[in-house]
C-alpha cells in the first residue's frame, strides 16, 4: 500500500491530523491497534466547552453532561468553587468518549482518509536509513504501507517515537499512574466537577469525579508515579470510595498512565512527527490533554499537507511544527510544568494554608493565572517561587 500520509493511532490526536491532512488533499491512512475506535475509554472525559467549540461543531450525541464549574477540595474539607468557563481545558462538557472518539474518525473518513482498526504498527520502513512508511499488521498478516511522512498518535506508550531516535522514557516523577471507576451513586453532584487534593488520599497527585448524568460519574486517581510507594492507584481509588461514596456501585474501570512531564526535547525526526500524548502534549497539572491533542493535530496534518507535496520531509523541514506548537500550547506547558512542580512537594497543611487563605475572595471568575496571582499575594513567603510564573 502507498500513500502520502500514515497516522498511527486514532484516537483525538490522529483523528484531527488525518482530518485536516485529507481536506488539503493528502493520500492519508489512518491505522489504529484496536478493532473498536474510542474503546476502551482511558480518560476522565472533561473537556472544555469554549475550547472544543474552535476546534469541532459539539454534537450532543457526544455530551454526557454539562456542568457549572468545578470545585477543589483541600484536604480538610475546604472548598473554592470556579465557574465552568475558568475551570479550565477539562470543565465544561464531560464527553462519552467512545461516541466523540468514533465522530472525529469518521470526520476524517468523510475528508478522504482511509481508517483502518486492528491494525498494529510494528516497526518504521525505512530507506536508505530515512523512515518511509510503516511495517504493520492487519488482521493477523504483515501489511507494507509506504509514505513518506509518518505521525505518531500513538499515545503515551508511544513507539513510533522510539523508533524514529526520538527520546520518550518517562521518569516516575513525570508520570501520573492512574485507575477510574464509573460509578453509579445517587449522592453524586450532577453540576460540578471535583477534585480532591491531599497526600493521604492521592499522593502527587489528585481524585477526581466527573458526572455523567443519571447519577453517573467517572471517579478516578492518579498518583504520581515517584510516590507510588504509598499504595496502588486502585487501593487507594477504593478506599476514597468508601469515604465518600461508600454506597457507589462499580460499573466500569480502568486503569492507565498520563504524562506529566512538560515537553520533551523533540517531536520531530526525519520523516516523523509525534502529537499528543506521544509528543507529551498534556497538561501537567491536570493530566488532561484531549484539547492540546485536537490542536497540535490539526497543525501537524496542515504542516504535512504543505511539506509531503515539496519533498519536504527531513528533520530540518519538520521542525515548523515544532516551532508552531511550542509558541503556542507549548507555553502552557511549559508554565504549568514549573506550577506541578511547586506543588506536588506541598504537605497538607500546606495546601489546607493556601485554600483558606482564599476566604472571603471571590475566586469563581479567575482562571488558572488569575487564582495563581491571588495565592500568592496571599501566601507571599510560601508561593515567592511562583511569581515569575505569573508576570
């Protein structure tokens, strides 16, 4: 098989590339490991509604619930609410993925890509030592697809980047090891996101509950991987669950690593590109990373739509998406890398100090950089390495 463009994994990442890659006019596949696009779900689903509505036209077969905004809870009990539309990329609409993942590939399928599932890539093709195309297996026998330009969607598992030289190893610091549960529970809050902060219950990291209607809600952990020694993310999940939702019942679950490293050094090589997860594109604070997938995908398939024409494939050529998701969601980033940083060191008294020194603010309307500025005029001797952050 020959073409101009391999998009290996099809999940939000590959999807946009294919999509927008395939509307220029690109020969495009699109391969992707499971026989069921969006299945299983590893993912909280939350996603911002203002931030989805630039990328795609929300379909409301996609949208299990809408919320107000979130709530954070210290680890006494102390609560700050937000409103939807600061919350961040994460709060707004909370998606059923397995719906929303199979509309975004077959919006690419409309534009022209071939989709193909259960199709596991397995190495590079290479010629004269430059990657062209990839080595895959389709349906149980070996399949040759040559292409000049091959992304990598693949996740943070990510082989492509691997084998393409591109260095992807993750530190157990950079990592948020991760189990949900979809949890049916008439006490759950339809209205809200919450996440819950405190060492005792999610080391480095935090618990979250994202609704999905019908007394419904994705209840998950993630710890950080360097603190994992205070016990499994699914022990840990359990005993929230007794706390809090002690009479839950257990519907699905599902367990999973999210980086949170910031980015990392490349995400291009000769005839390569990562996007995603794979180019560690989500937010390390949260974890979320459906919307800086969306984007930086649509980028890398509008790049390729302009370079595989020209031959324009080499590391050096590539390296204008580099530049173009850097100057952009790469900022973000790299800024709340250096806040997850900060933070994931703070005992709980520590943040219980930072949560009540908030009382009597009005904090619905502030986003991320607006909250940071109020702590630290609030906290000014605890939060200093924070300022330059903020400027």
């Amino acid at each position: 098989m020959k073409c101009d463009l391999v998009v290996v994994g099809a999940g939000p990442a590959g999807s946009m590339t294919a999509k927008a890659a395939a509307e220029a006019g690109l020969d495009v596949v699109m391969m992707e490991k499971r026989q069921e696009i969006g299945d299983p779900v590893r993912c909280a689903e939350g996603v911002s509604k203002a931030a989805l509505k630039k990328l795609v036209e929300p379909d409301p077969s996609w949208i299990s619930a809408e919320v107000k905004g979130a709530r954070i809870r210290a680890p006494d009990g102390t609560e700050i609410v937000i409103s939807e539309d600061r919350a961040g990329a994460e709060v707004g609409y909370v998606l059923e993925r397995k719906v929303f993942d199979r509309a975004l590939a077959q919006e690419a399928a409309e534009a022209g890509a071939k989709v193909m599932v259960k199709t596991r890539a397995l190495g590079l093709l290479t010629e004269k030592g430059v990657p062209a195309g990839v080595v895959a297996q389709f349906v149980g026998e070996e399949l040759k697809i040559e292409a000049p330009l091959v992304i990598g969607a693949d996740g943070v598992e990510s082989k492509v980047g691997r084998w393409a030289g591109i260095e992807t190893a993750l530190k157990p610091k950079d990592v948020e090891t991760c189990a949900q549960f979809l949890v049916q529970d008439e006490r759950i809050d339809d209205d809200y996101c919450e996440f819950y902060l405190g060492n005792d219950i999610a080391p480095g990291g935090y618990v979250w509950s994202f609704p999905k209607g019908r007394a419904l809600a994705n209840v998950g952990i993630g710890i950080l991987g360097s603190k994992a020694d205070s016990g499994t993310p699914i022990r840990l999940l359990r005993d929230f669950m007794k706390a809090n939702f002690p009479e839950g019942k257990v519907l699905e679950m599902m367990v999973g690593g999210v980086p949170v490293s910031g980015p990392i050094e490349r995400t291009v090589a000769d005839g390569v590109i990562l996007v995603g997860d794979a180019a560690r594109q989500s937010d390390p604070i949260t974890g979320g990373g459906i919307i800086n997938a969306m984007k930086a995908g649509k980028m890398a398939g509008k790049i390729a739509a302009d370079l595989v024409p020209r031959g324009e494939v080499d590391k050096r050529s590539l390296m204008v998406y580099e530049e173009m998701w850097r100057e952009t969601i790469g900022k973000h980033i790299s800024r709340n890398f250096a806040v997850k940083e900060f933070f994931v060191d703070l005992t709980d008294d520590d943040l219980n100090r930072m949560i009540h020194s908030l009382d009597g603010i009005d904090v619905a309307e502030l986003d991320l950089k607006g909250l940071l500025k109020v702590l630290v005029r609030q906290n000014p001797k605890h939060l200093l390495k924070l300022r330059h952050l903020i400027v």
